[in-house]
C-alpha cells in the first residue's frame, strides 16, 4: 500500500512518492496504482481527462484518488479542479476531452475534487467493461456538467453479455456529499436468469439539475436530477437507494422512465425537494418500482406522478430559508452567515423553524450530513404529524351518501379525485346537529411531546355551481373552530388551507388529538351535489434530537451565557448536540489552543470536545473531558505546523438528551 503525490510543480518523470517528488498528472497516478494505494492532488487546475482502466482495487484495499485541499500533504491548499475543457470559452463542439474521469476498474474511489464535464459525462462509470459493478464510491465532489450534450455523472451498462450482477459487498457505486450541477443518468442492462440489486446508494448530495433536457430524456436528462432507464434485459434492474438528498429546481427529481425492478426498488427517503415541477416521476405504473417516505416537496408543481405517497411524507408545508440562498441579508451587512449552504434555517430561539428539521427517518439516515458533520444535531426542533379524521360516526340528518370515504384517508391526491361522501341534491340544508359527523384521527393517543398548535384542513368541492359548506370541529363536547367553505372546485376537490384550532381547555395532548370530531354540513346550495372528500390533522409540537431532511444537517449553535461562567461576565452555551468553528491563523511554532469546557446534570452521551482540523503537515488534534458535570475542564490541543497556515478550531457539544446543556469559556492560544 503506497502513497503518492501529484502538484502543478511535480514531473511525471519523477518518482511521485513525496510531495518533494510528485508526478505532474493525475493520470500517471493511474497507470502506477494497484490495490490500497492513494494518490493525494494538490491544489490547481488539472485540464486532463483520467481513465481508469490499468488496475482494480480489492474489498478493503481500494485504489484512492484523494484531493488535498486543505494542504495537510502536499502543502498546496485550495481547490482541486479537474476539467474537460481547454479554455472557459470552449463549448461542445471544441471541447478536447469528453470528461474528467472514465472509471472502468472496481474498487475505485474518488474524494473532494471539483470535476467540469466536456462533450460527455463529467465522470463516466463503464459498466460494460467493468462486468460486475462494485466498491465505487464518489465521495465530496462537485460534478458540473460542461457544454455539451452530457451528464454529470453517467452509471451505464449496455451490453447483453455481461448482465448486471449483485454485488457481493454493500456498495455498487455509492455517490456521498456531493453538489451535482447537471443530472445522473443510469442506463442498466438486466440479468437474464433472476432479479438482481445493482446497490447503488446517493445520500446526503445537493442535486441542482438544468432547467431544459439537452437531448433526448433517455440520452441526457439534464433536467432530471436522477433519472433511471432499463436498456433491456429478462429481468429488469432496479435497486437505487436516495437518502437525505436536497433537490432544487429543474424539471424532474428522481424519474425513472422504464420498468424497473419491483423487488429491489428505487426508493427515496429524508429528502427534500424545492421548486422541482415533478418531485418523483415514474412513466408507468409499475406499482411499487419507484417508493417514497419521509420526504418534503415545496413549491413543485406535481410531487408524485405515478407514485403512491409516502405516509410520512410532506406535500404541503414550506420548507423555509436554506443557507447559501435565503441568508443574504447576512452575507450583505456581515460578510458571512452562520448557515452553511443548503442547511435549513432555524433561529436558536426556534422562532424561526423549518420542517425539514427533526423529521427524518433516523433508521435509515447516514451517520454525518454532506459536509461529514455528525447527526442529528440540536434540539428542540419542531416537529410535525400530518394525518387524518378516520372514524365515521353517524349521518344524522341522512343528507349524505357514501358518508365513510370521508373518512378512509384517501385524501392526499389533488391531481386524481379520491373516494368521497356526496349530499342528496334534493335533501337541502343541515345543521350542526344534523350532520355528517366523525370521531376520532388516526393520532398515537399514547404519544408524550408537547404540542404548539394543532390545525385542519378539510378537501371538498361540488359539481356544478357554489355550495357552502360548515365544519366544526370539537373537543370534549366544546367546538374548537367553525370553518365556512365556499366550495368552488367543480368535479374535483381542492381546500382552502390549514385552520389553526383554539386551545382546548387543560392545553393540547395526543389523546385530544386522538378524539377529536368533525361535523359537517350544507348550509346553502342550489340544487347541486357536493362533496367531502376528508380532513387532514396538522400537528406541531416539540421534537427532540430526530435527523433532519435534505443533505445538511441544521446544527444547534451555542448562545451568550452569563449565569454559569468560569471567569468573567460570559460564557457560551450549547442546548443540546450541536457545533461552532472558526478559523486561528498559526506560525511554525508549537501552538497550543485551550478552552474550559462544561455540563451539566442533564446531559448525557460523549463529553464536549476540541478539535483543531487542517494543520499544515500535522494530522488533525481532539481533546474530550473525562471530568463529571457541574465542573470546569480544561481542554488543550497542541501541535506544530510544518509551515504557516490557517486551521480550524472546533468546539462540540455531544449532548444526546432532550434538556442537557454545554458551557465553554476562557479560550486561549499560545
């Protein structure tokens, strides 16, 4: 297992094993390199095109190609940039070459560089020539798709005589904290003997696609961010797994044009899609190829086509301000922000919250965000429950037909109608007393968070002309609100948005949740039918440390304190698990960073800590506590950097509870 290095200053005739000797080329490195060995790049643009096609790492020992942007091994910090083009003024047409990486060998895998595409993919995965696809991992990039007609990353497998193959490790290709400008296409060739799990994993990245195709949908989607296609086989592919990934724009988020496996999936979860006109598109109905859960869609025309939604998923609540977008007020007047791009914004009083917060599906959420940050971090997020009234009661007044399906749930499509209960056109006006009545919503009366609010939102409509319809709803026999709807959606059903309930007597609970009864009734109409399709049930309350949605973590951020101090008038306090850096410029001198660390009874988990990252030539430094609570600590991190540089510090509150805090005060450096 040898390392090796490659700078703008190194000779490809050179030995390449120190950074005194680096080769020039990132592609000498690849006709050198066997099984375990690792190339670290130093900053600089690279205008090659690298193929690998020499040798294949093995499981545990895979071929590394590492970019050293921070400079810690070849003392050239910044950015890694490999690109297809000659000049920034090249276009498809004059472009040299057609990507920046070709990866024909398995076990191969690729860290922190910012990869330009040319007249194809701006990295090329060859399945044909690899046979069976395994241990590829892309892992920190940013993949920009050039000018031409191509993707930025491209998973092809095109060939009859070596069908896809399930890979006997738990990674085909895995794609992990990468912004992606442009769009992933798959095109993979079934097996013809029985169905087979390509294991293809795309977790925490930022998928930006192109507002307009490029070509054919099936040859470069660039307006779909994922798009999978079947190019033949018996048996169809399938087996893509999406997790906490942040969609913004484009045409198509995840689609998948052709039949896929309905055995091993394609299936998204903890994600979170902003303006994508259709979030989740499947081109048949091939039921159960293309599945959904714990996934947000804000402002997309239509989230799901094809595509049955997720019981945990959200279609109608907004997400909020994301770092890097909605934060320039910030960048404006202080030159920076304490959002990182794409995290969810979340004020540290939790007066400004985002749902993308504190939802996920923490079973299946990787351990760190895109930037490798651990998760979940903070607490006292807002959490949501979104469900449904569905306990059909009684009729009293007869004035309904079918009076059930306005209680079956089904009620989330606002493309297709779903099942409801209609009026007797001949049967005129109700009252509160004689009325379509329901018991009950499908809440877990035995839940304990503490609940802020509670809201509905009835669907309805009617057939012809204007009717209008009362609600009320109750708890304990007391209405909590009356809702007059004027229902104007003739033949189909729409809403006119979430009602907030009054406070019931004693305060919000789950049980009263659980209990709650709507009654509804016609108080003007002209003869027609109308129609009640059911009721949602919103319910916020306060969560405790859960995974967000998206690619980044949202992070609890620590607070002026003036009560528990080690010294002086201030300290400052974490609630919960959360992270603060910043940057301390260093000699090359023995430097030593120490900070008092706190905690208090509540808290619970791995002790606060110090770290100090990127240290010119010296590996990264951590100090944990090992005192008791309500004690000062100090923790000290020493080291001596080979050359000037900046690191960066970082302190870090491990709290796993729902109430502990974390205190640090009296920062030094000598």
């Amino acid at each position: 297992m040898t390392t090796y290095y490659v700078r703008k200053t190194g000779s490809d005739a050179a030995a390449g094993t120190s950074a005194g000797a680096a080769w020039l080329t990132i592609d000498k490195a690849q006709t050198v390199m066997t099984a375990g060995d690792t190339v670290y790049v130093g900053a600089g643009t690279y205008r090659e095109q690298i193929t690998c096609d020499t040798n294949a790492g093995t499981s545990g020992s895979p071929i590394r190609y590492v970019a050293d942007t921070d400079g810690t091994q070849t003392s050239d910090a910044g950015l890694v940039y490999i690109t297809a083009l000659d000049s920034p003024f090249e276009n498809d047409d004059t472009a040299v070459r057609t990507g920046a990486f070709t990866l024909q060998k398995n076990f191969t895998e690729i860290e922190g560089f910012f990869c330009e595409g040319g007249r194809s993919a701006t990295i090329s995965i060859n399945f044909s020539s690899l046979g069976l696809m395994e241990g590829i991992r892309i892992v920190g990039c940013s993949l920009i798709s050039g000018p031409g007609a191509g993707d930025a990353l491209y998973i092809g497998h095109l060939s009859s005589t070596a069908p896809l193959v399930t890979p006997t490790g738990a990674i085909g290709v895995e794609l992990d904290g990468c912004f992606i400008r442009g769009g992933i296409r798959m095109q993979l060739y079934g097996n013809a003997v029985a169905e087979q799990d390509a294991k293809i994993i795309i977790k925490n990245c930022v998928m930006w696609p192109s507002s307009v195709a490029g070509g054919a949908y099936n040859s470069t989607p660039r307006n779909r961010a994922i798009n999978c296609h079947y190019n033949g086989g018996t048996f169809a592919p399938g087996g893509v797994t999406v997790t906490n990934c942040t969609f913004v724009g484009g045409t198509y988020g995840v689609a998948v044009d052709t039949e896929y496996s309905v055995v091993n999936t394609v299936d998204v979860r903890n994600s979170a899609f902003h303006g994508t006109d259709n979030g989740l598109w499947l081109e048949t109905t091939n039921d159960g190829t293309l599945t959904s859960d714990y996934n947000q869609f804000s402002g997309c025309v239509t989230p799901y086509t094809n595509v049955t939604v997720g019981v945990n998923d959200f279609t109608s609540i907004a997400i909020g301000g994301i770092g890097g977008m909605a934060d320039v007020p910030l960048y404006r007047a202080l030159g920076w922000s304490p959002y990182l791009p794409w995290e969810p914004m979340q004020s540290q009083d939790l007066e400004l919250s985002n749902a993308m917060v504190g939802n996920a599906d923490g079973t299946v959420a990787p351990a760190t965000d895109m930037y490798g940050n651990p998760k979940p971090m903070g607490r006292g997020k807002t959490g949501v429950w979104v469900g449904h009234f569905d306990t059909f009661t009684v009729d009293t007044g007869g004035f309904w037909t079918n009076d059930a399906n306005a209680y079956d749930g089904d009620i989330l499509d606002s493309v297709t109608p779903s099942t409801r209960a209609q009026t007797d056109p001949t049967g005129g006006t109700g009252s509160s007393t004689n009325a379509l009545t329901g018991t009950g919503t499908n809440a877990n009366g035995s839940r304990t968070e503490t609940i802020t609010g509670v809201e509905v939102r009835p669907w309805y409509g009617t057939d012809t002309s204007v009717a209008v319809i009362q609600a009320e709803i109750s708890s304990g026999g007391v209405a909590l609100d009356d809702i007059s709807t004027l229902t104007t959606d003739v033949g189909a059903h729409g809403t006119e948005g979430w009602d907030l309930l009054d406070i019931p007597s004693g305060g919000w609970d789950w049980t009263k949740v659980a209990g709650l009864v709507s009654k509804f009734w016609v108080v003007s109409d002209a003869g027609q039918v109308a129609y009640l399709y059911g009721t949602e049930v919103r319910v916020w309350y306060e969560n405790s440390n859960v995974d967000d949605r998206g690619g980044v973590e949202a992070r609890s951020r620590p607070i002026q304190e003036t009560t528990t101090v080690q010294t002086g008038d201030n300290s400052i306090r974490f609630d919960g698990a959360g992270i603060h850096d910043f940057l301390l410029p260093v000699d090359a001198e023995l430097t030593t960073v120490t900070i008092a660390g706190r905690f208090d009874a509540n808290y619970t988990g791995s002790k606060p800590k110090l770290d100090v990252f990127n240290i010119p030539g010296v590996a990264d430094q951590t100090d944990i506590m090992t005192g008791s609570s309500g004690a000062w600590e100090d923790i000290t991190a020493s080291f001596t950097p080979d050359s000037k540089g900046i690191v960066r510090v970082r302190i870090t509150s491990q709290d796993t509870s729902d109430t502990g805090k974390a205190f640090f005060d009296d920062l030094t450096v000598t």
